[in-house]
DNA sequence: CGAAAACATGAAAATTCTTTCAAAAAAGGG
DNA sequence: CCCTTTTTTGAAAGAATTTTCATGTTTTCG
C-alpha cells in the first residue's frame, strides 16, 4: 500500500514545522510549497491525495487559488486559516474545498480530518453504490434505484441526486450545485435547479408538496436526507 | 499545570486588597498596576491570561488604554467599572472588552467570569463543530441540531445563533450583533434583534419566559450561554 | 415609588424566495 | 431531416422570511 501524499500550501514555518512532524510521523508522504505559484506547480505534478491549502498566502489569493485548482482537481482540499467567520467559510465550501479548519488548530483534530476525507475519497472510487433510505445509487453502473424499482432520470437530473447523495444530511448551496452539476458559469442561474429539484421531487418523493429527501433550505440552499 | 496570571490595573487600594484575597486564594498568580502607564507595561511583560481593567485610571483614561492593548494583546480583558456608567460599558466591548462588572461586584461573580474567559480561551476553535451545552452547530454541514434534534432555522436565526454560539459566555453588544449578521448600515435597528431573539428563544428555550441560553443584558446586549 | 427608557412579542405588511406550469430552444436518435 | 426527449427560459402563483408596527411588560434610575 502507498503512503498518502498530501501537499501542504502554508507560508508560516512553524505550521510547516508542525505538519512535517504530525503528518511524516504519520506515514504521509508531505509535499510543501511556499506560494500559491509553487502550489499549483507541485499539484500538477504529484497529484496529492490531500491539499491542505492556507488562506492567507503571500502571491495568490487562496480563494483564487482554490477556484484555479478545482479546475482540474478533484480530490480533497483542506483550508487552513485564521479566519472563522462564516462568510469565509461558506465562500470557501462555494469554490470547492472539502473541509474548513481554523488556526491555531490541535494536530489531532487536523489528523482526524485527514483521515475522514482520505477514507471518503476512496469510498467514492471502490464502494461504487451509495444508499440512502430508500434510494440506492449504483455509481457504476450509473443507475438509481427508489425501492427497488429502476428510476427514469435524465442525465442531469442523475447528476444532481448523485451530488445530493453524497452529501447526505449537509446543506449545499445553490452556487455549491450549480457548479457541480453544470460546471462554473452557471452560478447565477438559480432557475435551472428549481426545475430540476421540482422534477426529482416528483420522481423520488412520495408526496411531492411534503418532501423528505430533498429539503428546502430558504435563502441557502437544499438538503439530502 | 502553571497557574494562570490575572493583571489588575485599579487604583482602588479596596477593590486590590479584595482582588488580592481572592484571586490568590483561588490559585491565580496576580499582579498589579496602579496606572494605565503600568498597566501596559506589566501587560506587556507577563502576558497574562486575563487582565482585569478599571476604566477609571489616574493616568491614561481606561477606553483609550484598552484601544492600546488591543494593537496586539489578544486574550481575555475584563472591565470594571462604577455603577451607572452603561454608555461606557457598551464602548468598551465594543472596542474589545472581553466582559465587564459593575462596582461593586460579588466577588463569587468575578471569579465565575474569570473561570468561563480562561476556559474560552484555551478552547479548541479550530472545530467545525461547536457544541454548547445540548446545542450542537455543524458549521460544514450548515445544521444547528438542538439535543440531536435539527432545528429549523431560517437564514438570519442560523447566523445570529452561530455567532452566538462562537462567543459563548460572553456579552455582545447590539452593534456587534446587528453588524455581524445584517452587516454595516444596519447598526441602528436594534428592533431586528428583539424580533429575531425572541424567535430563536422560541425555538432553542425550554421557557422563553425564561430563557437559559439567550440573556438580555438591558442596555447593552446579549449574552448566550 | 413613578416616570422614562428598554425590552418582548404577536401579527400585519412588504419583500424575497420558491414552486409550478408551459412554451421555446437545443440536443439526440433513428 | 424529422420526431422525441431534455434543457432552458419566462411568468405567475404560492410560500416563507424579513421588516414594520402596535401593545404590553420589565428594567432602570432619580
């Protein structure tokens, strides 16, 4: 089994100092880049498993960084920042990044982060059948199931319930999955998902005017449960 | 486990003599300024855990004094101050007062307010999960979950709880209140906030008669706990 | 104690957001 | 190329949320 390689973009030295220790004790493979520059450099070479991505980075602003990064990449990315408020952090979940963690954090908890996204990102590729309650999602075979039953469902339509099923119970924002489903610069178009989310009502919910997979979440977004 | 060290900057020879007995008795390590000049100095040099702050100093006046230690001391500062003095009170925490007591003070009340700041301040911030009391926020997900239970929220209650939440113990102003979650311009409706207070009362009090988790400060603010 | 200020809260009004329907445009298949 | 399916767009109805208002209660302070 290979070790992980997880690619750190921090320009403070003592986080670095502290990652080397926490994560080489660990069994990573650690990859470390200075700038944003040097950051996207090194992705495209080592494709990491994971990036743990600093917000505050002297060239580049991590936002951008982010944004340019999920052009391509698709594995987990981590934040790292000072910031904790909430509009930063709903930002930065908008661009794509996996998890948020705010500095000064426990290496622990950073660990335990780690190990979350590494375990669900392999997930994703070997268990290739998601089920939630009732509905049952074969990735590879690339067919939903309600009970049982077969589901008719368009393409985007199939794309959008497999985005809400694999992020059961979290709230995603409408820029969250305009972008996944129908790529970046369609992020304005909130109408698209409206029809959509009515359409998948009608096909998994029972009673369509009382939903309980797909939950509205007012000014937000929706919700998989 | 080293004892914490509590500064004391008061020119009250009483309110020393009474600080002194209890905060030595209750195992703090204490020093003390009889001017704002002093003050910084001490501050300064020991770094204490907490700095406890008369606004009413011989030298430098307190607020002015505070503005100073903010540049670049960012743990617990508590303010004291005489009776009667609310418009002081509230520019004090909004300039970054921790807390605040009114003279006189119980000193059982002191102490409790010293135990809750040292215990904020060495709280982990880093998760994404905020747990008070049997209130749990997923900050990722975006869910607020009352005894494992979801609650449902609007946009504006979800904000006013989160920030609630990530200053638990601790007295924030209307201003601070209404900035964060209306954002600047809104700073004067302090209706808004009784409005939406008395809604998430509603929904995270077992009595709103008597609230536990959200408590009027009359003339200053909130406190959530 | 009593007046004034601050607070709580239910409900109406205004606004914003969501759903739904339907038609036009685009894409895909034979 | 035409027909079918899917996606996009627009508009109107409906629902939820936010704001405003009115009224009663509590707190503050001389």
């Amino acid at each position: 089994m290979n070790k992980p390689v997880v690619l750190v973009i921090d320009d403070e030295p003592q986080i670095q100092k502290l990652l080397q220790i926490n994560l080489e004790n660990n069994g990573y493979k650690v990859h470390y880049a200075m700038t944003g520059k040097e950051g996207l450099l090194l992705a495209a070479n080592q494709i990491p498993d994971v990036i743990l991505l600093d917000l505050n980075l002297p060239d580049i602003h991590g936002h951008q960084l982010l944004l340019e990064l999920r052009e391509w990449y698709n594995k987990a990315i981590i934040i790292l920042s000072v910031l904790n408020s909430e509009e930063n952090i709903v930002k930065a979940l908008d661009n794509g990044a996996t998890d948020y963690l705010t500095k000064p954090f426990r290496s622990g908890e950073l660990l335990a982060r780690i190990r979350s996204v590494i375990r669900r990102n392999s997930l994703d590729e070997s268990s290739s059948v998601l089920q939630i309650g009732d509905i049952e999602i074969d990735l590879i075979a690339h067919v939903a199931k309600l009970n049982n039953e077969v589901l008719k469902l368009t393409a985007t339509e199939y794309n959008l319930l497999v985005l809400f099923a694999k992020n059961e119970g979290r709230v995603l924002t409408h820029q969250q999955l305009l972008k996944d489903v129908w790529g970046v610069g369609n992020q304005n178009d909130t109408q698209y998902l409206r029809v959509f989310v009515a359409q998948l009502r009608k096909k998994i919910e029972k009673d369509p005017n009382q939903p309980k997979h797909i939950i509205t979440e007012s000014g937000v977004g929706y919700r998989f449960q």
